[in-house]
C-alpha cells in the first residue's frame, strides 16, 4: 500500500492499494448481511440449547466476519484507508480458525456418544490438541495481518504475508491431521461396530444428529477449501495475479465460509446431542480422570 495515498485519485489509481481493487459494494453489504444474520441465529440456539463454548467460538467467528466486511464496505469508497485496510484483513483472515474451533469441540463429544474405547486417544485429547493448534493459527495469522497492513516497506508488507503464510499453512496441517484422525474413527467404528454405547444409541439414530455429521463434513470442506485457497493466494506475493482479482477471493472465501457458518445453523450441535452437549464433556474429562487413577492404582510390572 503506498504511503503516499490517502484516496483513490489521478496519481493514486485503486489498483494501487493494498488490496489492488476498490471492494464491491454489494458483495460486501450482502456477506455483512449474512454474517451478522449468523451471528443472531446462533447466540438464539446457542442460549436456547446452551451450548456455551461452541457458541462462544462462533459469536467470535462471526463478529469478526461481520467487522471485516463492513471494514470492505468503507474501503470501496477509498481502498488507502489504512485503518479499514487493517480491520479487514487481521477479521477476515482470523474469523474461520473460530469455526474451526467450534468444529473440534464436536469432535470429542461424538466419540463418547459412540464409544471411547474405540478411538485411539481419550476423547478429551481431541479437544486439547487441536485448540491449542488453534491458537497457534490464529496467533500467527492475526500477527501477519497486522504487520502486513501496517507496513510501509516491501520488506515488512512480506514478512508480514510470510507469518500469515505460516498460519495458513499451519491451520491446512491441522485440518488435514483432524481428517485423518477422523478417518481413522471411522474405520475403528466399523470395526467395532458391536461395542457402540447403549444409553446414547437414541442419540446415533436420530435425524438431527445425522445431519449434525454430514453438517460437520461441509464445514470441515468449506474451511479447507478457503485455506488452500489463501495459501495459494498469499504464497504468490501481494501483487500476484490471484490476489488482484476480487471473484475468486468472493467464490472461494467468502462463499465457502458462508457455507461453513450456516451449516451448523440448520443442524446445531445442541439439537444433535440435546441435552448432553455439556454432560458429554464432562463425562469425557471425568472419564479420562477415572483413566489416570486406575493406571496409577496398577501395580509395576515384574521386573521394574
């Protein structure tokens, strides 16, 4: 972005920006539309059903859409706005690893309701493991966004992309790690098939909770497809070709982000396990206590 400018005019054409393009307008308006209508459905099912820490991942993944493409919607008008080009690019650029986040809280309250013996780790590892990734992620990438959109020289502009780089790319590494772990669930379910916990069969067998898991597979593809998308787009630098053009960044963040956060609005979490969301979890902490005790109570083998 050109220090020089302030606003778009004879000597400060748009394409010269931070972004290269004057942000449409009506895109904007719509995606703010959609983000904040997200945002109120699910702080009403997130009470409602009192699913609190999936909600509090999503009232922040959605907070910080809305802010981000409102911060769009100023810079159309003029795209050298610093402190707009700011808002935008650290909101859109951290808002998806807070439904990410939301996804893997899920994760460990469908292995109990299917069986913890089954999976490989305690279902509360799953939980532990991918937020603190998470952080991770959203650390590196909230920290680039703003070296980037604060910089002056070239040098800074791509150490800043060079961090946001690294949490993309870190965020794709846990989400396809998450995959495999997922996968590998599977395959252990049907070998197991017969070992499935009775009190929660109600649960596996309703239509809520089979649409939860096809719910949880678009978000999971929404959000992986809108990574690789980004890492593609910033591996190339600020000026390349992929990162001036606003349809793809429309089509294959915007939209698939959209996707993801509607996804869970039509099959809730709270809906798929009723009124166990909350139990399920601390059944799996109480149950990964219960773990420790007895390996402690063990006696050492022969021999120690």
């Amino acid at each position: 972005m050109s220090s020089n400018c302030t606003k778009v005019g004879p000597d400060c054409p748009a394409d010269g920006s931070g972004l290269s393009y004057p942000p449409s307008l009506v895109a904007s308006i719509i995606f703010t539309v959609i983000f904040c209508t997200s945002l109120a459905i699910h702080m009403f099912l997130g009470i409602k059903l009192r699913t609190w820490s999936f909600l509090a991942c999503y009232i922040l993944g959605s907070t910080s859409e809305a802010v981000g493409y409102i911060g769009r919607i100023f810079l159309h008008s003029n795209p050298y706005n610093l402190s707009t080009f700011l808002v935008q690019i650290v909101c859109l650029t951290t808002g998806p690893a807070f439904y990410s986040a939301g996804l893997y809280l899920c994760l460990a309250r469908i292995i109990v309701v299917y069986g913890e013996k089954i999976s490989r780790l305690r279902p509360i590892w799953y939980t532990r493991i991918f937020i603190t990734c998470d952080i991770i992620s959203l650390s590196l990438q909230g920290a680039g966004g703003g070296v980037a959109s604060s910089a002056t020289k070239q040098s800074t502009l791509s150490m800043g992309n060079d961090i946001m780089l690294a949490g993309l790319i870190f965020q794709i590494f846990t989400l396809a790690l998450f995959a495999i772990l997922c996968l590998e669930f599977v395959w252990r379910l049907r070998r197991n098939s017969n070992n499935l916990k009775i009190e929660f069969q109600h649960i596996r067998e309703s239509r809520q909770f089979r649409g939860f898991l096809v719910a949880a597979v678009v978000t999971f593809v929404t959000i992986f497809i809108r990574c690789v998308y980004r890492v593609v787009e910033l591996a190339g630098g600020w000026n390349n070709k992929l990162q001036r053009e606003e349809t793809p960044y429309i089509i294959l963040e915007s939209a698939m982000i959209s996707v993801a956060v509607f996804a869970f609005s039509i099959f809730h979490p709270g809906r798929a396990f009723g009124d166990t969301y909350d139990n399920l979890h601390t059944t799996s902490k109480r149950n990964s206590k219960e773990e420790d005790a007895e390996m402690k109570l063990m006696p050492p083998p022969v021999g120690a």
